[in-house]
C-alpha cells in the first residue's frame, strides 16, 4: 500500500482540491504500480470536513471507503498555524510563535514506524511513514520536505507577503509581515514542481513573470463544473467560507430579497435551503454571492453567473486584496454595494459574462483543457516517475 499525503491551506477549496488531485495521480498511476493507494488528509475542520468530503466523494467512498484516511493528530498540527478569519496580524503573530515546533512535530510524525488514521466509516488504519510517496498540495502552511513533493496555489504565498510588505493600501503589520517572510519562503522552498494557475490572484499585473524556476502556468486548478438540472425554486446562492471566524462577512445577504441557497446556513438566513455547490450551474441560480476566493471566481465564471463579491476588508489574509484587483482588472464579477439596488450590480456584472467567457475560451485554447487538474497530475506522474525511475 502507497500513499498520497495532502498539503492545504485554510478553507473547504483548498483540501477538496488536493483530494481531487490524488484521485487523479491514483488514477494515473495504478498501472505502473503493483499496490493499491490511499489519500491521507489533515482531519482540520473535524466532522463539518468529513461531511463535506462525503457529499463530495461519497459514491468513489461507498465503493472504496479506505480511498481517503484521515489523521487527527495532524489537523490539530494544521489548525495551529491556518488562517482562521481573525485579523491577520494576530494569525502572524501566531504563526511567528508556533510555526517552527508545529513543522517539528509534523516532521517527526511523518517519519513514524507507524501512524493511526481513520477512514470515512471512523474505521482504524495502520500505516507506515515510510510508504508515503508523493505530497500534493494547495496554497500550503507548512513545510514537510517529502522528497516528491509537488506545488499548487492561487499565488505564492512568499509573493503575498512581499507584496503586502511594499503595498501601502494594505494596513497590516509590516514588521510582523517581514518575520513570516522567512517562513513563507521555506514553506515553498522544496517542491518538484510548482504549478500556477490562469487567471490566479497576481494576474491584474501588467507583465507577470515566473516566480519559480519550475514554475509550470495551467488553466483553472479544478474541474469544470457539469450542468445541474435539479428543479428548483428560482433564487440566488450564498457561498460560505469554510474559515471559521469569515462567518460575519455574510450578513449582507439577509438584505438581497431572493430565495437563498447556500452550502452552510448561518445565524443571519435561518432560512436559506442548504444545498451543494453543484446547484450553482443551474439555470434558476441567478447570480452567485461569496468572498472572492479563486475555487468561487472560477466556478461562478465557468457557470456563466454573475458574481458579486464582497470587497477585501482590513485584516483579512491579503490574498483576497490582490484577488480583488485580478477580478477588477478583468471584469470576473463586480463588489457587492449596499448602496446600490441588487438588481443593478446583477446585471452590471451580467453584462460582463460575454467577455469572461471569451477570456477563459482563450485559455482553453491555450492549454488545450480548463480542466488544471487533469493538466498538472499528467505533468505530476510524468515527472514523478521519470524521476524514481532515475533512482
């Protein structure tokens, strides 16, 4: 038995992803190997994850219920240094405090004789460190240096923190900021290969150029979404973060008169339909309301739905201003104004979807798929075995 070790950042996108990863390199990798694989996942979020990861996985899980193993003792790792929504200079100084013991720790564990996970069905799995062969990741936290280690993100997270120190619009600590930037830099200092989605967090800049020397450019790091034809009401949705403390940011959404849909009900619309994301594409949806994150950006825009977003606030991890700024420059949907009517900004950012279609047509051409997952696993194995077979 093998096994894929997933790597992730805070929120539902970035762990959902790396599944979606290991799936595929599991898919493109069985033949060349006589061993069955499992995907071991930071068990962060507790049981609010597995259910997600269920509704998301559940008919590959009802078949195969030890595909995906999940590992307590390392979510707890995790959560000690992930974004939680707080104000960011708190989550630095946090961070400046625990991130070199909780690297420690996980190292140390990795290199075990032997770990306890659990699968989907809360049953124990016994596995050894050493048959870990290969990490994924998506905008990672923390560095493990497993040898095959291979990079995803909506932008470095080494380029945020330069970019936060020198922006003057952002009001966040900068001497705080400088002291993670070592730890930024190490976070992503080891991977084989490191694959940058289009568009992606920097791309309001005007000659972008790579930050890595094995930087790999891809379409959108996710699969395309398919056309949902439930028959529901008509109405709009509501796409809550997974981070924690975010929850705040949603109240807005009790003011817009339409019938909400939303992945997670909060305090302020009792009585919002909980339904998946995969409703987004259905025609009754009529426009998408959420904090502009890229896994959100690129599902509405491939949806062809207007997105409205809610603008970067002071505080918040700095990604979201240079989202921001990527989604102004390139029409991706318009910020949620409350002294605007719902409808204008509706059919404001409406009137942009003929141009975001032709902008990811564009990149579908120039990668020949939307699809960034299929693109960088066939670019992960090729690499990847070129590379134990050269050992």
């Amino acid at each position: 038995m093998k096994y894929i070790f997933t790597n992730f950042g805070s929120g539902n996108g970035p762990y959902i992803r790396t599944i979606d990863m290991g799936i595929e390199l599991i898919n493109l990798l069985k033949d060349k190997f006589n061993e069955d694989f499992s995907i071991i996942v930071p068990l962060v979020y507790g049981n609010r994850q597995k259910r997600i990861i269920n509704e998301e996985f559940g008919e590959i899980l009802e078949k195969q219920p030890d595909l995906i193993l999940f590992d307590e003792y390392l979510g707890q790792q995790f959560k000690r240094i992930l974004f939680d929504g707080r104000n960011y200079d708190i989550i630095m100084q946090e961070l400046i405090s625990s991130y070199d013991k909780v690297e420690k720790n996980i190292k140390e564990y990795l290199a075990k004789q032997e770990l306890l996970l659990k699968n989907i069905r809360e049953k124990p799995i016994k596995i050894k460190g050493k048959d870990i062969i290969l990490e994924v990741s998506r905008n990672p936290n923390v560095a493990t240096n497993l040898k095959y280690s291979y990079y995803t993100s909506i932008g470095y997270f080494e380029k945020i923190i330069r970019q936060s120190i020198e922006n003057p619009n952002l009001k966040l600590n900068k001497k705080l900021l400088k002291k993670i930037l070592p730890i930024a830099e190490k976070i992503e200092s080891y991977q084989q290969l490191y694959f940058q989605p289009e568009p992606n967090c920097f791309s309001y800049e005007k000659d972008y150029s790579s930050f890595k020397d094995k930087e790999i450019k891809c379409p959108p790091l996710f699969h395309p979404p398919k056309e949902n034809k439930t028959d529901i009401t008509e109405g709009f949705y509501v796409l809550v973060s997974g981070i924690p403390f975010l929850k705040r940011l949603y109240h807005y959404a009790k003011k817009i008169n339409y019938k909400i849909y939303t992945n997670q009900i909060l305090e302020d619309f009792k009585e919002a339909q909980r339904e998946r994301p995969i409703i987004i594409t259905n025609k009754n949806i009529k426009f998408i309301f959420a904090r502009p994150a890229w896994n959100t950006i690129w599902l509405t825009n491939l949806s062809k739905k207007p997105l409205i977003f809610l603008d970067y606030e002071q505080g918040d991890f700095p990604e979201i201003y240079f989202n921001v700024l990527s989604i102004n420059k390139h029409k991706l949907g318009v910020v949620f104004k409350e002294d605007l009517s719902i409808e204008k900004i509706v059919e404001q950012s409406k009137s942009h979807i003929p141009e975001i279609t032709q902008f990811y047509k564009k990149i579908g051409q120039k990668y020949g798929t939307l699809d960034g997952i299929k693109f960088s696993c066939k670019l992960i194995v090729k690499d990847f075995l070129k590379k134990i077979d050269s050992n």
